[in-house]
C-alpha cells in the first residue's frame, strides 16, 4: 500500500484526483502500478484500478506469447487470479465490476468512500463474490493516510477556485 500512496501523491500533483493502484501476481511480483489519468489522457474511465488491470493483462499475455503460462490454467494472461489488488481508495461501481470480471483474488484498499465507493458502500458489487469465498478483500489500511491525501488535494481544488 505504501507504494500505491507514493503514487498516489505524485498523481495529486500533476492534478488528478490522488488514487493510484498496484497490482501483484500470486508471488508477490509487481504487475501494474497505475494511477488515474482522467485528466490526463481526457478519459473518464482512466481509473487506477482500470488501468492496472489492462496492464497486468498485457504482462501476463507477454509472459505467455514468451512460453510462460501467463496465468491459471494455462488461460494466457486472460484473468487474474490469484492477483491482488491494491487501491488509496475504495473502487468504485465501474471499477469493482471489472475487478470481479478480471477474476482478481485478493483487493486492499485504503480510504473508504461513503459516496462513490462500490465495495463496502453503495451497492457492494463484491458481496456476492465474496459470499462464495471467491474473493477476499480487506478495507482501511492506512485509511489515515489516504483520506488526508485527498481532502488535502480537494482543499487545495476549493482553494483555487475562491480565488
């Protein structure tokens, strides 16, 4: 997670929202570390979560064009299980989908959002995946840190704007 919030605030500080997530392969081994670009890239769904999810996918279909098995079952890199997912922030609708689609095993997420947040809020679309035992996910870890992260950064946003 410590490598996520670093991320995170180098994101904040090219003016996107401070979210940024890491990606990891059952060893342990860094896949993707990504954080939004919706401004950036002028993308609404450039979400973190997203993005490191494409780029685990487009590594582990390397490993298997290169003779690696690239995931479970010989599948080449087409889901990510026993990946974990670690997020500054609670994913969203759109982003929860796509991470049970993706077939991730484990998400670590920071901050949790009241608001916007899919997972623990809202309409917890893992709930049923988790139900089964087909995920496990683990909420508040160093919550702390990333709420101030973000509200220090839409401080700074309101700040801006009233002047």
């Amino acid at each position: 997670m410590a490598q996520a919030l670093r991320s995170a605030r180098e994101a904040g500080a090219l003016g996107e929202v401070p979210v940024a997530a890491l990606l990891v392969d059952a060893g342990g081994r860094e896949l993707a570390l990504c954080q939004n670009r919706i401004e950036r890239d002028r993308d609404p769904t450039a979400h973190a979560e997203l993005l490191a999810i494409r780029e685990g996918l487009r590594k582990k279909r390397q490993v298997s064009a290169n003779g690696g098995n690239g995931g479970e079952g010989g599948e080449g890199g087409r889901w990510l299980e026993g990946c974990a997912l670690y997020v500054t922030l609670e994913p969203c609708a759109m982003c929860a989908a796509a991470i049970v689609h993706a077939r991730l095993s484990r998400l670590f997420f920071a901050a949790f959002d009241p608001k916007g947040g899919a997972v623990e809020h809202g309409a917890c679309l893992l709930a049923e995946v988790r139900g089964r035992g087909g995920m496990e996910v683990y909420g508040g870890i160093r919550e702390d840190e990333a709420r101030e992260l973000l509200q220090s950064f839409f401080r700074g946003l309101r700040k801006k704007k009233n002047q």
